[in-house]
C-alpha cells in the first residue's frame, strides 16, 4: 500500500471539506438536476451543487477525523474515514476541499492538499483533480484518506460527506456526515485539541483490544530488520481524565521511555499501578516475536478491560523493535458516548511516533540520548533521509498496525434508554431477532469467532453472545447464545500432508566476493496425520552474487554475539564486536567493529540513606534534671528491597545545678561559682607559666584539623619566655601537643 501525494495545484488555505458522490455516478443518476445547475469553471462546483434523494436525520453512516478534534493545527496531517454501519453499505464518494463559505468554483476556493491511502480504493478526479473518488464502484463499508491542513492565519474548515448507496445519491449540510474544525491558536501548541468531556453514562462496560501489527518487509521494505523485528508487550489501562498515560505534545515519563526504548513494560506497569484511584483496568498482552506472522499460524494478541463513568478513557502503547524509541498505540481514547452509552467498536490504524529520548533515526541506529529530551510526536516521512520511512515527496507514512476494540458487555443498569447510536442497533441486534416476539428478548452482538480448532484441514470455530435484556413478562430468552461453525485451514491438506513453518531468513552469502551460495531452512510444524514421512523439503539453496574481488572496499566477519550486561541489575551497557577480513592493500574500511546497546535488568535495591547526626542541643532545663536531643534527616526512602532506615532521633539526659527556691539566694550562689571558675583559670593559667628554671608563655590556639573526616590531628605550641641562670637547658624548652580530631567517617 503506497501513500500517493495530491496533485500539485493549489495553495493550502482554510477549507470546507466535502465527501460528495463520485462524479461518474452522479451525473448518471442526476443528469437532469446537473443541467439546471449553472456550469462555471469545472466539474468541482457543479459537485457541490448536485443535489440527489435528501435525507435528514440518518445515522447510519459517518464521517470521522482521527482524535475527533474540535481544531486542526496548520500543516498537520489528518486521517479522515468515511463508515458505514453494517449491514449498510455505499457505492461512491467524493472527497475534496474548500474554504469556509466559498461556493468551489474558482481555484482560490479551493484548499488544503489530499493523500491517497490505497490505490485500490480511491484515486484523484480527472476532472476535478483536487477532489479524490473511488477507484472502482463496488459496495464498502469504510474508506481512509490523508488530509493536509492548510497554513496558518485563514480560519475555520468544515467536513461534509455525501455518498451513493442503490442509485440514490445522500447529500447532507448537518449531522454525523458534517464536521467542523477550526484553526489551532498557537499558544495552545502540545495540548490536547479537544477537551475531554465527563460521562454521564451509567454501570461499566467491558471491552476487548485486539492488536493487528502489519509491519512487515512487504509492507515497509526500506532498511527492515530481518531477524530481531518484534512488537513488545502492551501495556495501558483505563483510566479517568485526571491521569495522562502519553499525549502527543506531552514528555515520556521514565516508564513510556523504558518501553519505547528497551520494549520493557515493568516501569510502566509500576506507574500505572501508583495511580490506582485513578485507574480501572491494567491493560497487558504478550510481545509478538517476530513481529508479523498469518493469523492461521499465529492468533493476534488481545486483552480484556472494563470502563466505568469516572475511568472512560483508554490508553496503551507497545513498542516497535528495533528501533531508537518509535511506538504506536491510542492516548486517552474515550469510550463514553455524547448520549450516556458505551461505544460499541473502535478500530483505528496506527502509525509510528517518536517518544523523544533517543535521537536514533534507523531501526537499528546506536543509542544517542537527545538531551534535552523532545516531546512526543509522530514520525513524518521527512525527519530524516537516512529513515525507513523517508518519502522525497512528503507523503504519510504507511499504517504499521491496527488495533480493534469491541465492546463485549455491559453490566449494571444502564442509563440511555434509547441505544447508543444506529451503529450500536445494528451491531447489537441480529437481522433474524427483530421480527422475533416484538424483539423483547434483546441480544448482544455476536463476539468475534475463535481461531479455528486445527491448524490444518477442516475444524470448528464458535463464537457467543450475551442477553442484553430480558422479556418484561419474565419469560425465558429462547435465543442460541452460542454457535459454532466448520472452518478450513490450507484447503489442500489431505491426511498425508505436513504442516511446515514459514521459511526462515536466508543465511549469508558463503563467498564475501564473487559467486557464492546462500541457504535457508524451515521445520515441520505438524506431521501427516496418517504417519507417513514428511515429503515437503526443509532447506532450499541458490546463488549469490557479491562485489567483484578486486574492488572489494573492506571484508568484516558477522557481528559477535552480544555480551552479558555490564551490571547484575538495574541500566547496564552491552556490546558485540566483529572483525576486519578484508587486507589493508584492498581499501580503507570505515566500518564501525563495535556497537554498544543498553540493556535492562531488573531494579537494584537502594538502602535507606540518612545524613549525619546533628549536633547535640542545650538542655532544656536551666536548672535541675532535664534531656537533649540530636536528629538527622532520611535523604533516601529504601527501594526495591533495600534496607530499612533506622532511627531519626536521640535523646539522652542532662543534669544542671540542682533548682533553689529562693531565686535571690540562687542568684547569689551563681555569681559565686563564675567567681570562683574565674579565680581557678587566672591560677592554673599563672601555675602553667612557670616551669622550673624558666617562664613559658601559655598554650597557642589549636591549628586547624588535618582532615575533614576519617581522623586528622591538631597542634598547639608554648615557647620559652625567660630562662633562669640555675636553669638546665634540657628542661626549660619549647613544648608541643597533639590531639585527634574529626575522627567521624567518610
């Protein structure tokens, strides 16, 4: 599927955007009508103009800009799907653009550009080659197209649908065909176009996601990863407005950029988890390795969540790998309906976007973190030309994946007395119950049939289906809820054929010049039933032809496997090496012979981490018994294990002079002692002075400390002042002291 660029034709300018019916059938059904209409410039006017068979009211059919926003962003790209509700159909379409209240029939009217999706579907007008129709008539149900957003600076755009549908031609100004945008202010840049209204529906809902990757190398050949390619396990939830999982506009938390990077699902999970008032369900399905395979051989992996009126919303995200930090999956996708009900089924194609972390532009690109770190956004085919998604032209990037979700029940009473919408009724109610008993005994929609039950031949599938609501008079619901089918698999098995796996990559040429030979291998997956040899072959060979000897730039051996972790938990480094084969004679090589990759295991526990004891404080009392205390602060909580903190506080006592009652007495009594201290430090101050035979000066101060921490030691001196005559020299002389100090730890 190649997305085609419209044709290069007009300036991009606010518009009116029209779904009308394919011209070709229009004018077969509605000649007359067209012949009254004025002719103007072209075909584009007289399409607006074309009126059919009017319709008010109808719902059956829809008209749906992804992420239903009320603004558009200049520039922006924008998928736009035209449905109908089964077991409705149409025939044509017509999609083109205009600016708000112009009649479309001067090229000035005219903007915006389109992008074609599949050719198969739909192509550009011929005569009207800013429009875009089917490109053949037959019955549908759904079709997509890329619109382009105009520049800045022209106001609003309005999208209207009109369909053919036997021979009648729907032409609609309001209603579910008729869509309203207007131009994003640029002061709101990142934030969510449209605000997330409250639900007022009632009970909860249960809903299933099923996940369809069809990102393969037929769909994206450019650079693909042949043997590591992979989707990693989802994660998500339902959740309330209150709690933002990942947005557009928005920056990765560390569980988002744990699975954008390292396909890791813990972090997030942990995250999620941590909001538990705010969410419902934990959504989680298994990783795909690879990350294609046929539905016959593989099922698509799916959950099941449940939605309430405060946790309406629904995220999830699972990582495409290899890749820097590229992701698909829905942001706060609101499964609450404007008339109180629960959204009956969603499915929606996903393209890639860019979590913002690592600045990585192939699949398989050395990590390099982008500091600092970008917001999330959608890969565009223009980022880089180095991309597997670079497109010269600028068109959209082919949808990697699909996810449907299908509401399979709903529990409590229900507050919308009238059903959701038309396409609830018709998917909720069977064409054979509604001539059944007046429909009083009300079903389900039929759940999605259950892989078939071989893998090979003919087998059974079944699918069910639940009472909605039961017959006011009591009685018992007649209907099945169950059925079942036979189904094939591989039509031509037989009891002597053998069920073989897809064929494996090939493996590397033999010859690393010249001519050379290649081979790859497949297995029995399941033997003949009848017990007989298994005749289909398990390996295949054919040549290969690499670059001339002689111009042979550089040889290098494979890549090494890649080492074990350079840790034992949390974030490591790993690394895998190759070698130079090629003689220096041959060329210089520029080949890089190391790639170093991150690597995730799990959390290391982190102890508790306090800081030092503060000092002691003065005692409480300033006479008799009392206590001080001393703290210290946690700078780290205990993680993953770690050990606990222990005490923050001490306190031990203090004892000061005994308290007197007399507070005269007591003050006399104090003087006396700071008499008394005063007289005691004049006289050892004076003893200290005199040594025999000479007079010393007092102690110097102590030096500073050696040592922060760990054990240092201070110095003090007292020199000689006068030596008397009767003195010896060996004992009047200078003296030093030594003390330890700050003998604390590091």
């Amino acid at each position: 599927m190649r997305l085609s660029p419209a044709p290069p034709r007009l300036s991009r300018s606010p518009a009116l955007l029209v779904l009308a019916l394919p011209l070709a059938a229009a004018l077969a059904f509605s000649d007359e009508t067209l012949d009254k209409v004025p002719k103007s410039e072209g075909y584009c006017s007289r399409i607006l103009r074309a009126q059919g068979t009017r319709r008010e009211g109808y719902t059956e059919f829809s008209l749906r800009v992804e992420g239903d926003p009320d603004f558009y962003k200049p520039g922006t790209s924008y998928r736009v799907t035209l449905s109908a509700a089964p077991p409705s159909y149409f025939r044509g379409f017509t999609l083109i653009a205009l600016k708000e209240n112009r009649e479309g029939d001067k090229e000035e009217d005219h903007a915006g550009t389109f992008q074609i999706i599949d050719e198969e579907e739909t192509q550009f007008m011929s005569n009207c080659p800013v429009a875009v129709t089917e490109s053949t008539p037959r019955r549908r149900t759904r079709i997509q197209v890329f619109w382009v957003a105009p520049p800045a600076g022209t106001g609003c755009v309005i999208l209207k649908a009109s369909i053919v549908q036997k021979r009648i031609i729907y032409f609609q100004d309001e209603g579910s065909l008729t869509k309203k945008l207007c131009e994003q202010d640029s002061t709101f840049d990142g934030v969510t176009d449209k605000p997330i209204l409250d639900c007022c529906a009632c009970g909860t809902a249960k809903y299933r996601l099923t996940f369809y990757g069809n990102w393969s190398e037929k769909t994206h050949p450019k650079d693909y990863p042949r043997r590591a390619n992979h989707w990693s396990a989802i994660i998500g939830g339902s959740h309330s407005k209150n709690y933002v999982l990942w947005e557009y506009g928005g920056y990765a938390s560390e569980g988002v950029k744990q699975v954008a990077e390292l396909g890791s699902p813990v972090k997030m999970e942990e995250e999620i988890r941590q909001q538990s008032d705010e969410v419902l369900t934990v959504i989680k399905a298994k990783a795909q390795w690879p990350a294609w395979q046929p539905l016959n051989v593989r099922a698509a992996p799916s959950a099941e969540f449940s939605v309430d009126r405060t946790r309406h919303l629904m995220s999830f995200l699972t990582m495409m790998g290899p890749s820097p930090d590229w992701n698909v999956g829905l942001s706060a996708e609101d499964l609450c309906t404007k008339e109180c009900g629960w959204v009956q089924k969603v499915v929606q194609d996903l393209i890639p976007w860019d979590a913002g972390t690592d600045s990585g532009v192939t699949y398989e690109s050395p990590n390099k973190p982008t500091i600092p770190q970008e917001k999330i956004r959608p890969l565009t085919s223009l980022d880089h030309p180095q991309s597997p998604f670079y497109d010269p032209e600028g068109g959209s990037i082919t949808q990697v994946a699909r996810v449907v979700i299908e509401r399979i029940a709903r529990k409590g009473e229900q507050c919308n007395i009238v059903p959701d919408n038309v396409d609830d009724i018709v998917a909720d109610l069977a064409p054979e119950e509604k001539d059944e008993d007046g429909s009083t005994c009300t079903m389900s929609e039929w759940i999605t049939w259950s892989p078939c039950s071989i893998s090979c031949g003919m087998g059974m599938r079944s699918r069910e289906r639940y009472v909605k609501q039961f017959p006011e008079d009591g009685s018992v619901c007649t209907l099945p809820t169950e059925e079942t089918e036979k189904c094939t698999v591989n039509e031509e098995c037989s009891p002597s054929s053998c069920l073989m796996t897809e064929w494996g990559e090939w493996d590397e040429c033999s010859a690393t010049c010249g001519m050379g030979m290649k081979k790859r291998h497949r297995m029995v997956k399941m033997s003949p039933a009848d017990g007989s040899m298994c005749k289909a072959e398990t390996s295949q060979a054919e040549k290969c032809m690499m670059p001339e000897c002689h111009t042979i730039p550089c040889l290098l051996s494979p890549w090494s496997e890649w080492s074990d972790c350079s840790v034992t938990c949390g974030k490591g480094m790993r690394t895998r090496q190759r070698m130079l084969k090629s003689l220096a004679e041959l060329g210089d090589c520029n080949e890089e012979l190391e790639q170093v990759e991150k690597c995730m295991l799990p959390e290391c526990p982190i102890d508790c981490e306090l800081t030092e004891w503060s000092q002691w404080s003065e005692c409480n009392k300033s006479c008799g018994k009392g206590h001080i205390i001393r703290t210290r602060m946690i700078q780290m909580e205990p993680q993953f294990g770690g050990a606990p903190c222990p005490e923050t506080v001490q306190r031990k006592k203090c004892r000061i002079r005994k308290c007197l009652r007399n507070p005269s007495l007591q003050k006399l009594r104090w003087r006396e002692a700071r008499e008394s201290r005063r007289s005691e430090q004049l006289r050892e101050e004076s003893e200290g002075e005199q040594f025999p035979g000479c007079r010393m000066r007092p102690w110097t101060a102590w030096s500073e400390c050696t040592k922060l921490c760990g054990g240092g030691i201070q110095e003090r001196y007292m020199t000689v002042k006068k030596r008397f005559k009767s003195s010896q020299f060996t004992s009047c002389k200078d003296k030093k002291e030594i003390r330890a100090c700050n003998v604390h730890p590091c």
